[in-house]
C-alpha cells in the first residue's frame, strides 16, 4: 500500500477562523498589539453559576463516564428550553448533547449522507459546513445568495436545486457569517416548499438569541411533518460565552437521535461530564442585557464601515458578524508602513495586510464562499472596536 493520508483527509483543510485565531494569538504574544475580530466567541465571561456548578462537579467527583447522549437532567432541562423557548415539543430521548454543536453537526451527516448524497448549502456559509459535508462523503450544492438579497435563498431557488440525489437542506439563521436572519414568512415559505420533498432539514439555531428585530423561528415549528425531518441543531457557546466548554445538542425524532448515540458511543462517548453539569446550570442563566451590547456594537461597526470608501455593507439583523464586500478594493495598490507597495490581487491578501500592517485581524471571505468580503466578529470590547474602526480607516488611506 502506501503512507499515505487518506483521500478524505488530503482534501480537507484546517478551519480558516480557528487558524486565524491562532496565528492572531501568535503575533500577540510575540509582543504585538492586534485587535482581533476573526474569531467568532463572545468577549463576556462564562455565567458564575456555570462556572460554580462545574467546579462543584470536580470536587463531587462527577468526573466519571455519563450515559453517552448526556445525562437525564440536562436533556430534560434542553426539551423544556425548547418548549418555552422555541414552541417545540421533544422528549429527552430526542435530544443527544455532544462536545459542541459542531460535532453535533458532524454526528448529522454521518448519520444521513451516503457517498454522492447532496446537501443544499446556501452560501456564503460557516466554514465548516462544506468539509463536514465532505467528510461524510457527501456533496455540498451550494445555494448562492448576495448583499442584493440581504443572503437570504428564495423558495424558488431551493426548489430548483432539489434533485433525486438531494439527502438534507442547510439552514443557519441567524446566519454565520453573513449575520442574515429569516423572517417566519421567509421561513413559512421555505417550509411550504421543503415540506413537499423527502429531505432533511438540519436547523443550525446556535445564534438564535443575538437578533436584533427580527426574532428567531425554528423551522420546526411549521408543522408536525417538518418537524420530523428536522434536526434542530444548538449549543452554548454562543449564548452563554461557553466555547471552551465544549457543549452542543441536536433535537430530533428518536430513531435519528438513536443513529447518532450509536456512532457517538464509538467516536467520543459523552461530552464532558464537568461541562454538562456547567451547561444544565447556564440554561437559566442567559442575560438579555447582552444583547443590547451587541446591537450596540453593531450599529457602531456598521456606520463606521459606512463611511470607509470602496467598501459595501449589509445590514447585518442578527449573530455578531458582518460581512462587507471589499471587491472595488481589489486592483487597488496598498503602500505599506515601511513603503513598500502591494496590489491587492485578492481578499486574502487584503485580511493578510490588515493583519501584518495595521494589526486588525479578520477573516477573508474565501473560506465562507464569498471571496469578495471579509467577515468581522464584533464580540469584543467597544474601545477594541474603535481601535479597529481607526485602523481600517488609515488601511483604506494607504490605498491608491
Ligand atoms: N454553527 C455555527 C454557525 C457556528 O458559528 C459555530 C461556531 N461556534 C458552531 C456551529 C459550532 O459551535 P460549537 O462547536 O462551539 O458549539
Ligand atoms: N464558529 C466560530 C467562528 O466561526 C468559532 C470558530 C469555529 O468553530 O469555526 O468563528
């Protein structure tokens, strides 16, 4: 045979935000003063009483294995969240907690994708969507939306896009990276038309409560029948400032949670038994106060962006990115501090500078499938904000 990688994992490539991150991570303690807006993880800290609960799990010794869908009492406090919070009724059986919403998501395609089987992915989408689908052997048929459609697929374009090969449609609302969120009409309307098909829907709802006045609607909601083709897909990362903790859940009909706890049994058995009980204690603990922070922030990035020339920018209605376009940059010539010049010859290149000559990191659109923008967390701190709004103001100054 041969040494070599597989097939799979020669074709895959590492996480374009997580890469950023740390490379941004890097340049800051080599002694540099970045301001970093790549990755997406809230700047506030993990609520006190999850932090409380899972230091209270350490010393009660609750350090053992747990059943591998998750322990009882957070899988029973998940169904009453999204019965009070979502208007879905699920039983525990059907919600399975994983190490983060982003094996719950790799849990789905393992579960439903046969070599060749299609997922509808519109785009831009979060990075890790494709490689997943990949992984899984299946195809990514990539759903294309704009600025011009505030990135939102129609109804008209998913029933177009669906063939006999068509396993599961994608939705992520509010969206990573674009910040789109889909109104209940735009959602009633995918509905009608999804509903007529044998497909999955997987319901990426991570962002669910950073929306800024457009609420959130699970597709799950339209009827019993969509229901039972939904995998409703969540986690605490997000809400709850809990990246490092690693906890995220899908609620779905049983026989699929079933599928996946098998496959979860040989891959990585329960998720942490410290971070469940951190997690079962957060559920309360969600701070509307946050919000406002982020609407805020928004809103301050947004009318600075505004005013920066050659850039266009959606108004992002939820999540904690935007995502401008900065295709009239590219042809441009960018003179650095030290006097040397550079074309900017792509979007890459762009982030590439911002990050080397003005020390603001972002993360280029390429690796969301849009290689026109750029995409900005704004989860940090309104002083970094401004330092960052200053920074790409001198950056388009050095434009020419
Ligand atoms: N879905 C989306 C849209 C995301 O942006 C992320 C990144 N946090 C995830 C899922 C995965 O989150 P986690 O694995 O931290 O729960
Ligand atoms: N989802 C976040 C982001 O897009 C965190 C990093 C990751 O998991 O990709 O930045």
């Amino acid at each position: 045979m041969s040494l070599e990688l597989s097939e799979r994992f020669q074709a895959i490539s590492p996480s374009p935000t997580l890469s950023i991150d740390a490379k941004t991570k890097a340049l800051a303690a080599s002694g540099v003063e970045i301001v970093n807006l790549s990755v997406g993880e809230p700047d506030f800290a993990t609520p006190d009483q999850a932090s409380l609960a899972g230091i209270a799990a350490i010393v009660g010794n609750f350090t053992k294995y747990t059943p591998v869908p998750g322990i009882l009492d957070l899988r029973a406090a998940i169904a009453k969240k999204l019965y009070d919070e979502n208007q879905l009724t699920y039983k525990p059986e059907e919600i399975i907690v994983s190490s983060g919403a982003k094996h719950s998501l790799y849990n789905i395609f393992m579960a439903i994708l046969n070599p060749g089987d299609e997922v509808l992915l519109p785009a831009p989408y979060w990075v890790s969507y494709p490689e997943q689908i990949r992984l899984a052997q299946g195809v990514p048929v990539i759903l294309p939306t704009d600025e011009s459609t505030g990135f939102k697929i129609t109804p008209e374009q998913v029933e177009k896009a669906i063939t006999n090969k068509t396993k599961a449609i994608l939705l992520n609302s509010p969206s990573n990276p674009t910040g789109a969120v889909y109104t209940k009409a735009e959602i009633e309307a995918l509905a009608a038309v999804i509903e007529r098909h044998e497909i999955f829907v997987i319901s990426d709802e991570i962002y669910e409560r950073m929306t800024y006045g457009t609420e959130h609607v699970s597709i799950a909601t339209y009827s019993e029948n969509l229901r039972n083709k939904t995998f409703v897909v969540n986690g605490f990362s997000k809400a709850f400032a809990m990246t490092g903790w690693r906890v995220g859940y899908v609620a779905a009909p049983q026989y699929l949670v079933s599928a996946m706890t098998s496959f979860q049994s040989h891959t990585t058995s329960n998720p942490a038994s410290i971070s469940q009980k951190a997690a079962l204690a957060a559920l309360g603990a969600f701070d509307p106060e946050k919000i406002n922070l982020f609407q805020a922030r928004r809103d301050f990035v947004l009318e600075n962006l505004r005013r920066l020339p050659g850039i266009s920018v959606a108004k992002p209605d939820g999540a904690f990115y935007i995502f401008p376009n900065a295709a009239k940059w590219l042809g441009l010539t960018y003179t650095m501090k030290d006097g040397s010049q550079v074309k900017l010859d792509s979007v890459d290149t762009i982030c590439e500078l911002l990050l080397t000559d003005v020390f603001v990191s972002v993360v280029p659109g390429s690796g969301f499938g849009a290689p026109h923008n750029f995409r900005i967390s704004y989860a940090t701190s309104m002083p970094q904000l401004q330092k960052a709004m200053d920074r790409f103001a001198e950056f388009a100054d050095r434009l020419n």
